[in-house]
C-alpha cells in the first residue's frame, strides 16, 4: 500500500539499494539534503548501493568524477548508466554492422570510441538509435522514420517526459520516441531505465535480488516502473521532475510503494531500520 509520509517506509529485508543521480541524489551537480551522509553511512554499514543514470553522453570515468565533486563517497564500479548498457546490448545483436543514430556531438564520440559503427551515406543500418532531441528536427524525423521503414529496428534509451535542469523542467527523449513511433507505427525499445536490460545489471552489480532491492528516484515512467518492472520496491522523491499531481495521474503501474520530497527523508528511516 502507498505511504506519503517518511514513516510509512518499510526497509526490512532491504539488501541493496539503487539510486538514480540528477533529481534524486543531486541536482545539476549539488547534493540533495542528506544525500551525501546518506551514502556515507551505507558505506559504513557495508549495505550496498549502485548509482543508475539515463545518461548516454559520458563514460563510467566522467560520472564518477561528477559524483565525488559533489561530495559522494562513489567508486567507479558502482556506477550503471543506460549509455553503457545500450552500447553492450549493440555490440552484441548487431557487431559491426552500422546503426543509424539520432545523437548529438558528445553521444556519437561516447559511442564510437567503444566501438560502435555508425551508417555512412548508403549503409543499410540495422538499428535506428534515437539518444537526443538537441535541434531535433524535420529532417531528424525523416531520417529516423526512413531508417524505420527500411527495416532497422527501433531502439532508444528512455521514454522520460522530462526532467529537471537549473531554470526548471525541460522536454525528455520521450516525446520525439512518440512522434517517430506515430509516423512509423512501430514501437521504440529503450535500453535504459525502466528496461529489464539496466535493471537486471544493477543488480548484477548489487549482488541482490529484486525482492531485496529498494530503487530510489524521482520519475515514475523511468524509475519507479522499472523497479515495479522486476518486483523491486520502490521510493519516489519529489525533489526532481515528478509533482504530487503528477503522481495523482499515475496508471497503477507506474505508482511507487512511498512518495517522499527528498531522500533526506529515506536516510533517517534507513537510520531506524537498516
């Protein structure tokens, strides 16, 4: 049953935890009230924890930089981005086939330096990869729906609608993914969160169960669904791109088991029971 209040929480036989970054532990770069004692004390306890971001743009090495300049005691190993999964989820299907892809300047270097091929002009791609919406335009439509029709399959990283940035919220991937899938009335697979495929290497990296494992964040189509997806339990924090109205409209999918405003919150029940 879902809880508003910190109290209401029920962290027992919580053996691992993950955490996603920007509106839940952070927010563009600075810590969340109790954010960073929170996961020094996990440290202490010896509960385990990973961090699992969206984020498509950087390798494990630069995520993990951002975190300890944000004052969190992280190791680059605890570190599942949906980047990483879909370029292993690529190399694996597809090899050295090419892939067209909707991308910016940073996520096309991130992704060819670890080996994935791009379509040149005349390649028949395998896949269609839809990562950014910067500029997304016309012409980005018709390429996309082209590669679509002409047999690629369909994937991206995520389905978000939006999320936080500095000035406010901001449109996500998910609804240029829907125009395409309008034009092509074809389903678009994502890679990151609330995939099986990020979740299953969280907990990978965990050592965990599901049953076992608490996921923490702040959008209900990404991280409460993929907690609810693998029969995790779930936290959802209202510091980041989701209102209480926004959870009010939720489908009974994507509703967490507590909605809490910040993990400040989640620390002090994880003080009583853990």
């Amino acid at each position: 049953m879902m809880q508003t209040a910190a109290d209401g929480l029920d962290l027992s036989g919580i053996e691992g935890v993950v955490f996603d970054l920007d509106g839940t532990l952070h927010n563009s770069g600075i810590a969340a009230p109790g954010a960073v004692d929170m996961i020094a004390w996990l440290r202490a306890r010896g509960l385990p924890f990973v961090f699992c971001t969206q984020d498509a743009e950087h390798g494990e090495a630069h995520i993990f930089a951002r975190l300890r300049a944000a004052g969190f005691d992280a190791r680059l190993e605890e570190i599942v981005s949906g980047g990483a999964v879909l370029i292993a989820y690529l190399k694996a299907r597809y090899g050295d086939a090419p892939i067209e892809a909707i991308a910016n300047e940073k996520q096309l270097q991130y992704f060819s330096e670890r080996g994935v091929r791009f379509a040149a002009p005349g390649d028949k791609a395998e896949a269609l990869v839809l990562l950014s919406y910067n500029g997304f335009s016309g012409a980005d439509l018709d390429r996309a729906c082209q590669a679509v029709w002409s047999g690629a399959d369909f994937l991206t990283l995520a389905f978000d609608r939006s999320f936080r940035m500095p000035h406010g919220l901001i449109p996500g991937l998910g609804p240029f993914v829907k125009a395409v899938e309008h034009v092509t009335r074809k389903r678009a697979r994502a890679l990151g969160k609330p995939s099986r495929e990020i979740a299953e290497a969280a907990l990978a990296k965990l050592g965990t169960t599901a049953k076992a494992t608490l996921v923490v964040g702040d959008t209900l189509e990404a991280d409460i669904r993929m907690g609810r997806n693998i029969g995790a339990r779930t936290v959802l924090t209202l510091s980041g791109s989701t209102s209480r109205t926004d959870h009010a409209r939720a489908s009974a999918g994507e509703r967490p088991d507590w909605v809490i405003d910040d993990v400040s919150a989640l620390f002090e029940a994880m003080k009583v029971q853990l």
